[in-house]
C-alpha cells in the first residue's frame, strides 16, 4: 500500500454562496414570468452571484489540482462524478425524446381516433393527424394561449445536415486533440483546440440562423406540440452546446497555462466526454426531430 | 483492486471549528449528515402539522375548520414535505454518517458537493412553502400535480413550486454522484463489492435510481413551466399534445422514486436483525440481487398508476404483470429477515422493535400494493382512502420506521451516549398502536368507497374517520415523545460503549462512540473487514 493521502477540503463558502446565487436566479426567473418589475434585476443578480461561484470554486480546485495534491484516487472519483453527471443529462434528454415519442406515435393519431377512442373525431372534427403536426386540433389552449397554425418544415438537408456534419467533426477534431495532449504535442493540441472551438461556435450560428428561418416560416414556440417539442429539444441541447463550449474555451485557456501534461489532464477528457455527449444528442435529435 | 490506499490522514489532524459558521462551511461527512438528519426531522414536523390540519378537517363530516381549497393545499404540501423534505433527506443524512464510516473512508468522495447538496436544500424548502404567502395559496392539486390542474387551473405560486423541484433535484442528483463516487471509490482497499454491508448496497441502488429519475422530473416540471408560460402543448390536446403525457413522465419518475424511498430502510432492518436475533444475515447475497432486481424491476412498471387514465389494455396487462414481478424479489428479502430471526435468540431493544414491526407492516403495505397492481381491482380502489392505506403503510410504518429505527441503533455511534430505554420502549408501543389506528380503518373506508382528497365525506363514513382522526392525533403527539427522546440521549445519556450492542457487526462499530471526526485515518484490514460482515 502507498502513503498517498485522500485530499479532504476543509471548511468552504462556495457552497452556500451557490445556493444564494441559484435561489435568486429562480425566485427573479419566478417574477419575471410574472411581470414583476424587479424579477429581471434580480435574476441577473442571482445568475452573476452563481457565476462568481463557479469561478471561485473551480477556481479553488484547479489550483489544488496543478499544486498536485490530487492523487490518482482523487482522479478516479470525479471521474465517476463527470459520468453520473452526463448520465443524469442523458436522462433529462429522454424525458423530452419520451415526450417526443409519445406525441408522434401514441397521442397524435389517438386524437384522429386511432386506437378505438371513439369519442376524439367528435370532439376534434375535422382533425386529421400528421407528422409533423402543422394544424393543432383546436386553436386556442387550455391556458388562453392561441396556437399559431400553419408553418413551414425545416428541412433537414439544408442547415441541420451542414450542423451534424460540423458537430460530428468537432468530435473527431477533439480526439486528435486529445491524442495530441497524450503525446505532449502541444502546437498541435492548440490547433485542434481552436478547430474544436470554432465548429461548436459555427453550430450555435447556423442554429441561430435556422430559428430565425423557421420562425419567419412560422414555426414557434406556440405552433402546438411539434414546435413544442422541436423548442424545447434543440433547445436545451443548443444551451449544451453551448456550455459544452464554453468549458473548451476555459480548457484551452488552461492549456496556454501550461496545466496539464500527458498524464494528468482529468479537465481535458471531462470536458471532452461532455462534448461527445452533445455530439450523440444531436444525432437523435437530427434523426428523430428533423430528418424522420 | 487497487494498490493505492484510502488513508486520508490529513497533515492537519483538527476537530470541527468553533461557532455556527462551522455549520454553514463544514465538508465533514458526519456535520453534514446531521444537518441533513435535523433538516429532515423538522420537515417531519412541519409536514406532521399539515397532517394534523387534513384529519382535523376530516374528524367529522361536513366543512369544519377550513375552506376545501385550503385542504387542497395541506394534502398538497404535507406529500411534497414529506417526501421531498423529510424522508429523502432523512435518509441522505443516514448515508452520510454511516457510509464512510461501514467502508472503512476518511469521509464522503467529494466533500465540497456533499456540502452543497445539503445547502440548496433550506433553499428550496423555503420557496416551497413560501407559495402559502401567494396570492392564490400554495399548489394545490395534490402531490403528483398532474396535469391540466397543475398547467390550466393552478395558482401563479406554482412556477415558484416548479423551480424548488428543480432545485430539489439540483441536491438529490448530487448527492446521488456523490455516494456512488464514494461507495465505488473511497471501499477500504481491501473491501470488496460482495463485502459491503447492505445497507451501504442498498444506498449504491439508490444512488442509480435518484440519477435515472429525478432528471426525468426535472423534465416533466420544465414542461409544465414552459405549458404554463410560454404557450408550449406538451400536456394540452389543443396543441396536439396530452395531459396523459405528463402522468406517464411524472410515474416515470414518481416509481423509482417509492424505491428511492423504501430501499435504503431495507438496508436498515438487515443490520438491525442480525444484531438482536444473534444470527447471520439469512441469504446475504440474495438480498443483494434482490435489491437490484428491484431497482430494475421499477423503471419499467410506472403506468400501474394510472390503470385508469386511459391505456390500450395490452399496456394494461403489461403494466400490471410487470408489477406482480416486484413481489418476487421483495418476497425473497421478507423471506431472509425471517429466516434471519428464526431460532434467534432475539431480544427486544428498542430499534429491534421498530425493525421487527417494520416486518410486519411493510409486508402489509406490500401486499395492498399487490391488490393494487391488480387492474380489475383497482377500477375499484383507485384514488380511495385503500391507495391512501397502502402508501402510508408503505411509507410511514416502512421508509420512516426503517429511519427511526436508524436513529435508535446508531445513535449511541453518533453521540457516543445511550438513550432511555424505558421511554424508547414507550414511544414505540406508543406509535405502533395509534399509526395502526390511523391508517387501518383507511383500507375499510377506501373499500367502501370514500374517494381520498376531499375535505368532506359521506356519513356512512363518519365513524371510520373519526377513529382514523384520533390515532392521528396520538400518533402526532408521539413524536413529542420522541424529540424528548433525542434530545435527552444527547444531553444527559450515559457513555456508550464502542460497540453498544452486543454481537452487532459492522465497520462502524470498531470506532469509538461518538465516532472520531475523521473516520478511518488507515483503512481497515481484510481480517478487520471480514470479521465485521454481514456473510454467514
């Protein structure tokens, strides 16, 4: 057995500084959808609050960690925590794929009286059920919110080919980067960092781009469930990417740093598996939301 | 198995600090489950309240102190406290003491997030229960909130709701990662999977099933919050989308979550049986297998909840053999804590008597829980007082009695002092016999039909009710009891010895009582780990 210690923090406010920044960020989210006049302010607060959080905590780590008290057992935990981390993404993604799943095939074609519910044609007439569903049932919610109808499809051999093609090479070029990192070739690791970069940020463009088309087209937040769907899964997987960048941003900033060698660089390969879990969003979303 | 050790012998061998702030910094696995277990016991309270108010109401027929929509809002926060503030965290906090301490860790794999798991916490209670203050009220569409009430028809507090869920879940995932990171990482070198205790097992499924589904849960009340403010149709046939939805992701969720709840008491009453029957653990591999089946086994039979929604009836059928797959497993554990006691030469201590009445009563609970899964059947029970039975069973006399029954066998390793045992006994003759009288007469009501949420009945009703309503009351008062207990043993409670209870096995008991602040500075050796577990 080795004399290698376990490195145990004492005594941290990071914590409870975190807790304060969210809970302000949701309480100022929470009046702001209400329109109460300080419910911005205070959500800006609340996030500038979690931000300097983040900072000063990894901050903290990354300086314990290039001071080299991490050992070898210290690594392999939060390599079990980055992948209970992405686990738990996966399963976030999948309520809303679930979502997905049961509109296309269950509850679409049961309001079309699929499935003997011999009540629905009375109820919706007229109702014919189709993929992508361009017009809703009725066209008031439940909530008072009018759907909006009639919208044209993204089609997927247009952008989104051009963003599957930009994120699968992003995934490739951080392996080369990483095999760089492994052979201590750092020019080379810079570039692929950079290449990583820039195709992540060339994704979010052209996403944002494809939004602006398909909102002109009349495709929206209110187009009824595939624009609910469609939202909320590009969505929360363009905020990802978009996180996912950010963290490469900080880790090539760490590389110019000098902070990792072949054999220690944990926040590399953390990240890295992140970005391929991004990746790997992104082909179920273009198969299931764009292209089938 | 790895070469590298677990000694967490730090250079600065100091206590805890000095002041309240310790309390708010600490990264100390055993201050962080106390935290957690006092957070836990005054959510218990608060939500034990709630409960007082609902059988008040319900004492006798007709509206007698509160507006229905009021009761909406108890019934409503009493689930949401309770199994959001007190059972869960409960048993987080137990995790935190115990698991380093049963593996023979330094402390919790990464000590910063533990302190953070807990922290949110305080957080996210105070904006859920912030929504009484709202114009509005608090949620009141019960605790599984379910669409369209929780989307069209709820109050505007309910946003607030939806993000102290979020961040409710912010905890529990990261608690989740961090007791998978240690139980997977931090194991004495020379303790192997097949020699963890089982309650450490049953944390590690546990663990498994919160990152599976709380996420999902995060999912579901994101589309509620979208439905409800930005014109989203996940949950609304108008937009093509089905309230039906949301019940399918919310018991996604929602069943793995009563295996959340139940799984870690299991490990419990498997350390407390062996000790006072004097025997082994019957079967302890099976009991491992057995844990994991059920984790499996309740990812996929969440639509036994919702037999009556609307399901084409293959999925019915589905659902509902899937469901009866459950009692094999639970039936092997049930099986192993009596074999586990047979022939014992068993005495009756105070946690022993908690753990054996568990037997009991779960087993009860689980079997209206087959009835349950039933569909035929459960045309006829669904959304009565037998559901409201069957849960609480399950969960008061199953996941809170496995907690108390913890709090009673470890509580000599926690404060290094023993408590009356007298006033244990009393307390727990007490509780048993009026929890009975306040939840049996339940499945008689709900057999005859009384509908569950309403704050008025039926007077055929009355008498049932009103038995139900005084046990409530003496079962509330109890707790009195109990604080008194607690806090007796901390302050004037003789010394307990090392190992309090005489043949009790296990890793935590070769540390002195109270338990040093850092647990195990070396790691313990294979002999040490083998003559502490739970193998026959």
């Amino acid at each position: 057995m080795s004399n290698q210690n376990y490195y145990i923090p004492h005594g941290t406010y990071w914590p409870i500084i975190g807790s304060i920044g969210i809970s302000t960020m949701f309480v100022g989210f929470a009046n702001l959808i209400h329109d109460v006049s300080w419910g911005a302010p205070v959500m800006g607060l609340g996030l500038t609050i979690l931000v300097f959080m983040l900072f000063g905590w990894l901050g903290t780590v990354v300086n314990e960690s290039i001071s080299g008290i991490y050992n070898k057992q210290v690594d392999r935990t939060f390599r079990w925590g980055m992948s209970w981390f992405i686990f738990s993404e996966v399963m976030f993604f999948a309520a809303f794929f679930g979502a997905l799943f049961y509109a296309r095939i269950l509850s679409v074609p049961w309001l079309d009286g699929a499935g003997n519910n011999m009540f629905t044609p009375e109820l919706w007439e007229g109702f014919k059920a189709t993929w992508p569903l361009v017009n809703t049932p009725g066209a008031i919610g439940q909530s008072g919110t009018a759907f909006s109808t009639g919208f044209e499809l993204v089609n997927p051999w247009g952008l989104p080919a051009i963003n599957t093609a930009l994120l699968l090479s992003s995934g490739v070029t951080i392996t080369y980067a990483h095999h760089a990192l492994r052979k201590d070739h750092r020019n080379a690791l810079i570039a692929w960092m950079i290449a990583t970069i820039v195709l992540g940020v060339l994704f979010l463009g052209f996403q944002i781009t494809e939004y602006g088309h398909a909102y002109h087209e009349g495709l929206k937040l209110t187009s009824g469930i595939y624009g609910s769907t469609f939202y909320l899964l590009t969505g929360f997987h363009g905020f990802h990417v978009t996180v996912g960048a950010i963290m490469l941003t900080v880790i090539l900033y760490r590389i110019q740093k000098g902070h990792f060698n072949s054999e220690n660089h944990f926040a590399f390969e953390g990240v890295a598996w992140y970005w391929h879990f991004v990746d790997v969003v992104w082909l179920g979303l273009f198969v299931f939301v764009y292209w089938l | 198995m790895s070469t590298i050790s677990a000694v967490a012998a730090h250079d600065d061998h100091h206590g805890p600090e000095k002041g309240l702030l310790r309390w708010v910094k600490t990264t100390n696995h055993k201050d962080i489950g106390t935290l957690y277990l006092w957070f836990a016991f005054s959510m218990l309270l608060l939500g034990g309240a709630f409960a007082m108010g609902i059988r008040a109401e319900l004492l006798h027929p007709g509206l007698q102190l509160m507006e229905p929509q009021f009761f909406n809002q108890l019934t409503t926060m009493h689930g949401l406290i309770m199994v959001f503030g007190a059972i869960m965290p409960a048993f987080v906090g137990l995790a935190n003491w115990l698991i380093p301490m049963m593996i023979g860790a330094p402390d919790m794999a990464l000590p910063r997030l533990n302190n953070w798991s807990f922290w949110i916490l305080p957080f996210a209670g105070a904006i859920l229960l912030s929504t009484f203050f709202m114009e509005g009220g608090a949620p009141a569409f019960g605790w599984t909130f379910y669409a369209p009430l929780s989307t069209s028809f709820a109050p505007d507090s309910t946003d607030f709701f939806i993000f102290a869920i979020h961040l409710l879940g912010f905890s529990s995932i990261m608690g989740a990662i961090n007791i998978i990171a240690t139980v997977l990482n931090m194991r004495a070198p020379e303790m192997r999977l097949m020699d963890m205790p089982l309650f450490v097992w049953t944390w590690l499924v546990t663990a498994f099933l919160l990152i599976g589904a709380m996420p999902v849960l995060a999912g579901a009340v994101t589309m509620m919050l979208t439905d409800r403010n930005f014109g989203t149709a996940f949950f609304d046939a108008t937009g093509g989308g089905d309230p039906v939805l949301f019940q399918h992701i919310f018991w996604f969720f929602g069943h793995p979550e009563v295996y959340i709840m139940i799984l870690p008491a299991f490990g419990v009453i498997s350390h407390i049986l062996p000790t006072f029957a004097r025997k082994p653990l019957f079967g302890y591999s099976s009991m491992v297998y057995a844990t994991a089946s059920i984790a499996f086994l309740s990812y996929i039979v969440w639509a036994h909840h919702m037999f009556l929604t609307g399901m084409p009836v293959a999925a019915e059928l589905y659902f509902m053999y899937a469901t009866m797959l459950i009692a094999v497993p639970t039936g092997v554990k049930v099986f192993n804590w009596v074999a586990t006691i047979w022939k014992g030469s068993m005495t009756f201590e105070t946690p022993m008597l908690w753990a054996l009445s568990f037997v009991m009563l779960f087993t009860i609970g689980g079997f209206s829980g087959l009835m349950l899964g039933i569909v035929p059947a459960d045309i006829q029970y669904h959304d009565t007082y037998f559901v409201v039975a069957h849960f609480h069973y399950v969960l008061v006399t199953g996941a809170l009695w496995g907690i108390i029954a913890a709090v009673f066998y470890w509580l000599p390793k926690w404060t290094g002092r023993m408590y009356n045992e007298t006033l244990g006994k009393v307390h727990f003759w007490w509780a048993v016999i009026s929890v009975n009288v306040v939840f049996f007469p339940q499945h008689f009501l709900g057999l005859a039909g009384m509908p569950r949420r309403i704050p008025d009945y039926s007077l055929q009703f009355a008498d049932f009710n009103y038995i139900s309503s005084i046990g409530a009351f003496a079962f509330g008062l109890s707790f009195v009891l109990f604080t008194y207990i607690v806090v007796d043993c901390i302050r004037n409670g003789k010394p307990a010895d090392s190992r309090p209870w005489y043949s009790a096995k296990g890793l935590e008991w070769t540390l002195s009582s109270p338990a040093p602040y850092h647990s195990f500075n070396t790691p313990p050796s294979r002999a040490d780990i083998l003559a502490e577990s739970q193998h026959s």
